[in-house]
C-alpha cells in the first residue's frame, strides 16, 4: 500500500487511513485511524488503554472521559485525528500503580463503587474539577458530576470519595516544597 505525506507528520493511503502521533499519558504514539473515528476507539482498539468506557456512544454518560488540555472531554464523540496536537489523559495516566493520583486513593478510600462502570468518568472528571477548583463547594461538586451517570446507586460514596480527594490534594500541595 503506498502512502502519501500530509501537513504534521501524518500520511495517508488510498483507503483513507491516516497514520499520525497522538501524545497520551505523556508519550507519543503512532496510530492509524479514519479520520473521524473517536478518540475512545483508538484509545480502547489501537492503545490497549481500557480506563475509558464505552457507554452510550453518544457523550452523554460520562463513561468515557478523558482529560484534554487537563480538561474533562468526552472521548466516544471526539475525533482522534482532531486532538493529534494536545496532550491526553487517560484513567491509567492519572497516578500509578506506586503513586495513585489523591482522587484514585480516595474513591478507594471510600470504596466508591460498585460495578464500577462509571468509575473511569466520575474519576477523570473529578480530577479534572480539582485542578481548576481545588476546594469546590457541594453544589460544585453535584454539577460538575452530573453528566455522569451511575446506575448501581454510589452516588453518595461518590461524593464522599471527591470530598476526600479535596482533602488529599490540599495534602499533597501543603507537602510539596
């Protein structure tokens, strides 16, 4: 199959694949995809990267969020092709195995799930939330998670696992020089 270079490193065959870095976790990777397949199915199908759920399919239910920029993003409805410039964030990029991220540690904590469906959005959006408001009100919290949806019924071990996270990362700033 004979490719053909396009502008920033991308190429292009004759069936319309298109093979481009995308910078996830903080590494680059190559991966081939159509043009408008979503970031989820590349994440999922190309990267091995299984934190993002796929759920409704259509943004709605929060399964799927990835951080953007260190902003929450729905990634079923995005196009991979079109965020090949930014800096993604996965579920498995947020802490490590070593070195949770606070608001990994604290749905832990507070055993915030049950099936755990949901688990990936409510994190990555949480996380998100506290970079941009590291002491959100109730009412903050509420709104930022409500396009998550939860269906086992965790909803206050949710909001018990974020009001721990806020705790943590409050921690976590105090300890850094």
């Amino acid at each position: 199959m004979k490719m053909m270079a396009q502008q920033s490193a991308t190429t292009v065959s004759p069936a319309g694949l298109r093979c481009y870095s995308l910078k996830v976790n903080g590494e680059e990777r190559e991966v081939t995809s159509y043009r408008d397949t979503s970031l989820l199915l590349v994440l999922r199908n190309e990267l091995s990267l299984n934190g993002p759920k796929y759920g409704c399919g259509l943004g709605e239910c929060g399964a799927c969020t990835v951080m953007i920029d260190g902003v929450a993003a729905r990634a079923c409805v995005i196009p991979a092709f079109g965020v090949r410039q930014r800096a993604i964030t996965t579920l498995e990029g947020l802490g490590s195995r070593d070195a949770l991220h606070p608001v990994q540690l604290a749905f832990i904590e507070e055993q915030a799930a049950q099936c755990g469906y949901c688990l990936n959005g409510m994190i990555m959006t949480t996380a998100a939330l506290l970079r941009d408001l590291p002491c959100p009100s109730d009412q903050q919290i509420r709104s930022a998670l409500s396009g998550n949806l939860c269906r086992c019924g965790t909803h206050q071990e949710i909001l018990c696992a974020v009001k721990r996270a806020v705790q943590l990362c409050l921690q976590q700033a105090e300890e850094q020089p």
